[in-house]
C-alpha cells in the first residue's frame, strides 16, 4: 500500500510505503510547508496512514526522507529514468 503524489513542476514524487509507515506523525508534524496529512486509511498492520494532501506545497527539501524512522518515504527524480531512492530501497 502506498501514496504518491507528483510536483506540479514535474521532477519530483513522494510516495509512502505503507507497508513500513508506523503512523508516528512525524512527516506531518515536520514538513516545514505542511505536505502531508492524516489519512482514515489504515495500514495492513493498523497504522493509520499519512497522505500527501498539498504536494504543490513541496519545496523538495526532503526533511520528510531524513526524519521518518522507518525509511518509508520515498522520493524520487521524476526526470531520471531509473528514479534515485534517497535513503534506502525498499520493495514492496
Ligand atoms: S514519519 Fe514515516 S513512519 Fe512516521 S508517519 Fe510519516 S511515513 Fe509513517
Ligand atoms: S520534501 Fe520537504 S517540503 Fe516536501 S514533503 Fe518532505 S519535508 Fe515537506
């Protein structure tokens, strides 16, 4: 299970693997420009879900990456064809 969201500027995407998010709240409370939000949508092992609720809103900082423990933020270059992962690579 995961939520992604594109840039409007078109080079970055957001995604978060619910399959690891433990919905410590820790994106929404420190995305310094407000991206994400809670969602009503629990996760395989009952965590309910941040989604990206203002994507346009993204400075591509990539606070959100560093600070989630979990390392279930994913982002990606949407202009590199083979999308760099940021921390770590996870599979579904
Ligand atoms: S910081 Fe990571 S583990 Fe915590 S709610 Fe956000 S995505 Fe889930
Ligand atoms: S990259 Fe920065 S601005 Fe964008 S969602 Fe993550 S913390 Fe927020």
């Amino acid at each position: 299970m995961s939520s992604a969201a594109r840039l409007k500027k078109g080079f970055e995407i957001i995604e978060i693997n619910g399959n690891y998010c433990k919905g410590c709240d820790i994106c929404i409370e420190f995305c310094p420009t407000g991206v994400f939000e809670k969602s009503g949508t629990l996760s395989k092992k009952g965590y309910y879900l941040p989604v990206v609720a203002r994507m346009e809103d993204c400075t591509g900082c990539r606070l959100c990456d560093l600070l989630c423990p979990e390392l279930a933020i994913v982002i990606t270059d949407g202009k590199k064809s083979d999308n760099i992962r940021t921390r770590a690579d996870h599979d579904d």
